[in-house]
C-alpha cells in the first residue's frame, strides 16, 4: 500500500518523478546556467567594452581586462563541467 501512494503522488504531480535523479538535475541546471544564462551577461559586457572603446572611455582598457578574465574564467568552468561529465560516464 505503501508504494500505491507514492504512484499516486509522482501520477498527479510529474515533477517530483525526476528528483530522485541528481545527476540528470545537476547537468540540468549547470548546463542551464553555464550554456544559456552566464554567456547572455558576457555578451553584455562585451558590447559595453566595445562600445565604450568606440566611444574612447578612458575606462575602456580596464573593462576589456575584466572583460577577458570573465570570458576565459567562463570557458574555463565549461571546459572543467565538461570534462567531469566525462569522467562520470
């Protein structure tokens, strides 16, 4: 009866079906946040550096070495999630 109830739990609610599943949830939501979320804020802060070098900010070569970091600091975390996926399988 016990396992009746939990069908029809995970029956009205489909969600809770996939939480017993960390692995698929984490690569989920890394792969959310580091393939869609994070490189839509970097491209902000390249079209503001590019912008301000149009502009000849004085500002413009600190924020292009920030910029830089950010970008290389990016691809470096995707680099390292992909290759620990790898070693998972």
């Amino acid at each position: 009866m016990k396992n009746g109830k939990w069908i029809v739990i995970l029956a009205l609610i489909p969600s809770l079906a996939y939480a017993a599943d960390f692995e698929a949830t984490l690569t989920s939501l890394v792969t959310a946040v580091l393939g869609r979320i994070m490189p839509i804020f970097a491209l902000y802060h390249c079209g503001e550096t590019a912008l301000a070098f149009a502009q000849d900010k004085p500002e413009a070569k600190d924020k292009a070495k920030t910029v830089a970091i950010g970008v290389v600091a990016l691809l470096g975390v995707n680099a390292v999630w992909a290759f620990l996926r790898a070693q998972l399988k």
